[in-house]
C-alpha cells in the first residue's frame, strides 16, 4: 500500500505515477495533507509530524502486504520531521522526482511538471 501525504491526490495524477504506485505498492490511499502555519514554531511542528505519524500507523496495520510506503511531499519542515519518525519506525518514505517543462510567453512563466520515478527518502 502506498499512502499518498502530498497536496496532490492520487486521483490527479498523470497514468504514468498511478502505474508506478500501483506497480511498486499495489493500492494507493491518500491523506489529506495538513495546512502548516508559516508562524508556527517547531513544538507545533513536531506535534502535527506526531499526529500524523499515528495516522499513517493506524493505516499500515490495515495493510495485508509487507511492501508500503509513505509519499510525502510538502512544507519542508513537517517532511523532514515526520519522514525522521517514520525512517525511525523503519517505514518507507518516498518522494516524486519530476522533469519541469517550462514555457514563456509574453512574461508569463508557465511550468508543467512530468513525473519521472519515486525516490526513497535515505
């Protein structure tokens, strides 16, 4: 099971992550990912990361395969602390490497992004 913790669901993705996902991880279930305060300090940083990790948790022992994995793209701070706790817990992080396409027309930067592979969080 892949668990998509992105602000991107699973439903928009482009065929060729879809397949990646579910060639690698079979399901994918999506979380909805937080709204991170800019204000916020990091107490409230690692408590969200805490929340969130036991979401994951309590999804993953629904799991009936041993291959899962957590996708997590986002607000910098919260990935890094709540990727910490899942690599501590010896649960899978990955992230989607992409190709951005840019084009400009008349000033207007306009930027098209093509998925590419996951990559694991090391």
């Amino acid at each position: 099971m892949l668990i998509n913790l992105s602000n991107h669901p699973s439903q928009n993705w482009d065929k060729k992550q879809t397949e990646a996902a579910q060639t690698a991880y079979g399901s994918i279930i999506d979380l909805r990912f937080p709204q991170i305060d800019p204000e916020w300090d990091i107490e409230q940083i690692i408590n969200i990361a805490v929340k969130y990790f036991k979401k994951i948790d309590i999804e993953l022992k629904k799991s009936t395969v041993n291959n899962n994995a957590v996708h997590l793209m986002g607000e910098l701070t919260f990935c890094f602390c709540l990727a910490s706790l899942l690599q501590k817990n010896e649960i899978t992080c990955i992230a989607s490497t992409t190709k951005r396409n840019v084009t400009e027309n008349v000033g207007v930067k306009t930027s098209v992004f093509e998925f590419v592979k996951f990559r694991k969080y090391f």
